[in-house]
C-alpha cells in the first residue's frame, strides 16, 4: 500500500489506489526478472561479481578499468582447502574428524577465528568454486563457466559424498 497518500474514501479513490498497487507489484516482478537475467548472464560471461562472496581459500579483488573482477588463490588457505579435499576423498576420513582434525591444529577460519564447524567443512566440499565452477544460486541450479584457478581436484568428490550423504552435491561431479 502507499503510506504517505491518505486513505481512500470513496470507491473511485479505492479502485485508484488498487491498481496503483497492481501496476506497482508488477514493476516489481519486472525488476527482479531483469536483475536474474542480468546477473545469469554475467555468471555465464565468467564474472565473479555476480556471485556470492570468494569462499576460503580466495580473495576478490574487485573490477578495475583495467581488468573485471576475480578470484585470487590464497596460498595459505588453499593449502587448508587441498588438505581437507584429500583427507575426504583420499583417506576417507569423515567430515566429523577433519574438523577436529583442523581444531586440533589450530588452523584459523576465514573470520581468524580457531573453531572449525561441521556444516563449513561440508559447505567446503560441496562448493564447486574450488574445482573451478561458479555458482549462480545456493541451491547449485546452475552453475556457470568461472575464471579463476581450482584450488581442489575435480570430479574426485561427488562418489564420497554420495557415500557419505546418500544424496549428490550440486554440481560437483563435473569433470
């Protein structure tokens, strides 16, 4: 509704302001359309910016006149990154022991802080930006062309975590 008009009194006032509301909602909806073919299509040409924040392991560097925005390899953290890759699918260790594992070393999160979670581990391992793919929704719907380096080998997680979860990854048995 409109907040700052005042409230309709008569039924010519109502009809007004309720297609008013009509032509708002559909404005609306043409907006986020726009905005999700936009940003689809950004995904498509192998710009980061259109996706979420760079996981552990990069760092985005933002678009400059010069260059458009990517994904820069942390050494340091993608060490931790190929790390917990092989601990899953080399050694078959559970996501539950390479979290205490990455506890017990003492290997800061992206936030500095030491304390390792269950969940990230497991967000890491289903992420397809460490084997070079980029993500246009969470729900792994799809997945677009990336133009950043692959910090983690590809193809190698998908069979772990059917064995592990049952169900697949999104987009992560991608060769």
């Amino acid at each position: 509704m409109f907040v700052k008009s005042p409230p309709a009194s008569t039924p010519e006032e109502r009809l007004l302001t309720q297609v008013q509301s009509m032509i708002a909602e559909y404005e609306r909806a043409q907006i986020l359309e726009r905005t999700r073919r936009g940003k689809r299509h950004r995904a498509r040409q192998g710009s980061v910016n259109v996706l979420s924040g760079a996981p552990y392991g990069y760092r985005y560097v933002k678009k400059t006149d010069s260059s458009s925005a990517y994904y820069e390899v942390v050494e340091s953290e993608a060490a931790v990154v190929r790390t917990v890759f092989d601990l899953f699918t080399a050694k078959q260790i559970s996501i539950g022991a390479i979290t205490r594992t990455l506890n017990e070393r003492g290997i800061p999160t992206r936030t500095g802080d030491s304390r390792w979670e269950r969940s990230t581990v497991w967000a890491m391992l289903r992420n397809p930006t460490y084997v070079g793919q980029g993500l246009l929704r969470q729900n792994g719907a799809k997945a677009a062309p990336a133009h950043h380096t692959a910090v983690a080998p590809k193809g190698r997680i998908q069979p772990s975590l059917r064995r592990e979860s049952g169900t697949p990854a999104g987009g992560m048995d991608r060769d």
